[in-house]
C-alpha cells in the first residue's frame, strides 16, 4: 500500500504543528515512518488520504467499541448540533447520561463529566487529596492516567515511547508526592503504605493496564490492594478510562468484583467525543463544588454534542447485554490465531488479553509490569506494525499500546488480520 498524499500532509503539518500531531504517540516516532492521514472511518474500517482501507485495531484509542460512525451517535449529535452546540448552561440531557452512568456501573452515586481521560483523573486526585487531606498518593510504573504533572512520574503510553518518563516542566515539589509502585506487586505497595503512614490519599491505578501494552492484574492483588486502602483510610481510585463501558457494563469493578472509591472514565463514555468522567459515592462526590470546597470546573464540561453522543453509546451498550459477549468471542478468536500463526512461525512472543483488550508482546516470559513489558523486542515490533500496515492492518505505532477491538469487525476481519499476522512474521 502507498502512503504517499500522508507523508505530504505529515510535511505540511510539521511546519505548523509541533511534530505535525496534536498528541506525541500519533507521530510514529517508536516505529519510524509517518503517520497516517484519515479521512473517514466506518465500522471496523479506516480510509486514508491515500485511498487505502485499514482494518482498525486502536478505534480512536478505544472509544470506538461498537465501530466507527457508529448510527446512533452520529444522528444524535447532528439532531443536538441544530439546536446549538455550547450553552454553559445545564440541559436535561446532562441527568440523563449521569443517571445512566449511575445505574450501569456499581458503588458510584453521582457522577462529574468533564473533557478528557486527564482532566479526569486530575480532578479525582483533587478530590480524593480533599477529602482525606492528605498530599501523597501511589501510581504504578507504567500506568498512564493523562498528561497532568502529578501523573507524569513513570508514565505509560506516549510517555514511555519517547523515553521520557519523567517530563521537564513537572516540579519537584509535584514530584515528591507521586509516590511509584510496581504492578502486581502487593508487597512493594505495602512497604510503601507503611513508610508513609497516614500521608496517602489515595492508590490509582488502571485496574486492567493498557498503557504498557495490555497487562492482566494478578489473582488477588486488586483485593490485596482494597484491603490495604480500606485498612489504611486510603482511598483506591480505578483509572477506567480504557476498561470503563468496556471490558463490562460496569467496568472493572464489574468484571472482577472489585470495588473501587472513586472511578475515572473517558473514551467509551463520549462515544467518540471529547468526554471524560470522575464518579464516586455521595459522601466524597458531595465535597465538590458548589457543594463541598473541592475546586473543579469546565466552561464546555456536559456540552450537548458530547452528551448526545455518550448518551447514545451507552444506551446502546445498554440495551444489548450480549455485547460484552461477542466482544470476549471475537477477541478470544483472535488471539487463539496469533497465538497459532505466530507459534508455527517460530517467534517469540506472549500474548496478553482481558476481553476486548489485547496486546502481543515479543518477549517468552510473561509480561506482568513495567519492567517486562520493556523487556519486548522492539525490533520486531517495529517490523509487525510496518508489515501489518502494508497488508491494510492498522495497530497502535508503539508496542507499549493495547489494541482494542470493536464490535463492528466481522470474523472475516480477524481472519484476515490473522492471514496478514501469519505472513509479516514470516518475514522476522
Ligand atoms: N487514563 C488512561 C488509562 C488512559 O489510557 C488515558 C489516555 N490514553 C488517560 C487516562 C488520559 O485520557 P485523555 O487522553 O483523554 O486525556
């Protein structure tokens, strides 16, 4: 395939935007190359400026879990945009989403809408900060919760693509207080716990990782680590900004019973719009303004299109209790053919996969944190993704990235992709 008209666009865009993209891990920086141009998506599909059709495997970074254009959300925001698109006023609409959000995901009473995964997860430290009136909280090497300062400190995703964990900008006095654990590692966050007693405000962590690939939470640790918060008067955040309206109709806490303080959302819940959530019991969301002192705000947070379109997502996921279903069945599929194809090509690999999130990972040993996702040939990343793209397979350009699959792929879609699968790790 040739992407020629990209690369002209990706020349233009360098002279105006800073790296020609408006978030660094667009860029193909870990893979080489330049980056795709879209011009529409469909379903399972991307087209390209080149006139090129993609299978997608990162839709939108996951929000896209029933496919791209998806009917009902594309009708609901044109309807929403004829009759005015910002008003910073509040709409029906917005109590509409909340108290669907409410009913679908366990132990949250009310429920914050604002613009992005980060602002979030920025605001439910915030909260969590003023309500314990603590200063420190852990995070997890490898865990991506946004670009906030206090979330920067060993950073999945982007961050740890472009080798720069720790970002120049982030204050040492912001640093000191991001304290950093091991994933699955519940003695190190114990340790950590007990060196900073009576100082945590809360654990934040994405209860099923994808920001260093996909990374499997290992029996009893989540339970280990509610144990630890509950014990300790910590309180135990769940970054579901990829799992949230996912990997169940609940999410995590759903998924494996778990339950969590305080809930971040983003993607799914915005149906492809700029839609972020933090949510909680009453006690703590009530210490929010106007009601309690916790500052947190947003001129366009609960913005009609916004809220038509998330309305509309999840009322669809809703609505159709087997999706989650198929969604287990199709991503179960594939993995059982990469395992197939990759295996009788003889590379090295491991799989790793919770529902409709997967990552492979060129590494033998199991890939459980941080430090063995690093572990992963990056070589033979850089020729899967660039081989999978040639065959009109598109994946995420780094290897610290899950894929996400969406509903819309047809079992022709996955066989393809694993035909594709087979003959680019013939080439190894
Ligand atoms: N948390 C997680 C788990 C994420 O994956 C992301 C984004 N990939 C964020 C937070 C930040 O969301 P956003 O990019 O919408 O700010």
């Amino acid at each position: 395939m040739l992407y020629k008209r990209s690369s002209q666009l990706f020349a233009e865009a360098e002279k105006v935007i800073p790296g020609g993209v408006n978030s660094p891990v667009r860029a193909f920086k870990a893979v080489g190359g330049t980056p795709i141009f879209v011009k529409s998506a469909k379903g399972a599909y991307l087209y390209d400026e080149d006139g090129n059709k993609l299978i997608d495997y990162i839709n939108s970074w996951g929000p896209m879990v029933l496919g791209h254009a998806y009917q009902p959300v594309v009708d609901a925001v044109i309807e929403k945009a004829k009759l005015g698109t910002s008003f910073g006023m509040p709409t029906e609409l917005e109590t509409e989403i909340a108290a669907l959000a409410v009913s679908m995901v366990p132990n949250i009473d009310k429920i914050r809408f604002v613009n992005s995964g980060t602002e979030a997860c920025m605001s439910a430290i915030r909260l969590a900060r003023g309500f314990t009136k603590r200063d420190k909280i852990i995070k997890f090497a490898g865990c991506y919760h946004g670009h906030s300062d206090s979330f920067l400190i060993q950073a999945g995703s982007g961050a740890v693509t472009f080798g720069s964990p720790n970002s120049p900008g982030v204050t040492q006095g912001t640093a000191k207080d991001t304290l950093l654990a091991k994933y699955n590692d519940l003695e190190n966050v114990k340790t950590l716990v007990e060196a900073n007693k009576g100082e945590i405000a809360a654990i934040i962590i994405e209860a099923v990782a994808g920001n260093m690939g996909c990374i499997v939470p290992k029996e009893g640790f989540l339970q280990g680590l509610r144990d630890l918060c509950t014990e300790n008067g910590i309180l135990l955040i769940f970054d579901e900004v990829m799992t949230g309206f996912r990997l169940a109709r609940g999410g995590v806490q759903e998924l494996y019973g778990i339950d969590a303080d305080i809930v971040t959302f983003g993607k799914v819940i915005g149906g492809g719009l700029p839609v972020g959530a933090f949510a909680a019991r009453e006690e703590i969301m009530n210490y929010l303004a106007p009601l309690g002192p916790v500052y947190q705000a947003g001129t366009l947070s609960g913005n009609p299109l916004a809220m038509a379109a998330g309305l509309a997502m999840l009322k669809a996921l809703d609505s159709d209790r087997e999706i989650f279903t198929r969604l287990e069945e199709k991503t179960a599929y594939l993995e059982a053919g990469i395992h197939r194809v990759l295996k009788a090509n003889n590379v090295v690999f491991t799989i790793n996969r919770v529902g409709s999130m997967i990552s492979v990972h060129f590494d033998a040993d199991p890939v459980t944190d941080f430090q063995t996702a690093a572990k992963g040939d990056n070589e033979t990343f850089k020729k899967f993704f660039h081989g999978l793209l040639q065959e009109g397979v598109y994946i995420a350009p780094s290897a610290y990235e899950t894929w996400f699959i969406t509903d819309a792929l047809t079992y022709e879609d996955l066989d393809f992709t694993i035909n594709a699968i087979d003959k680019v790790s013939k080439t190894f």
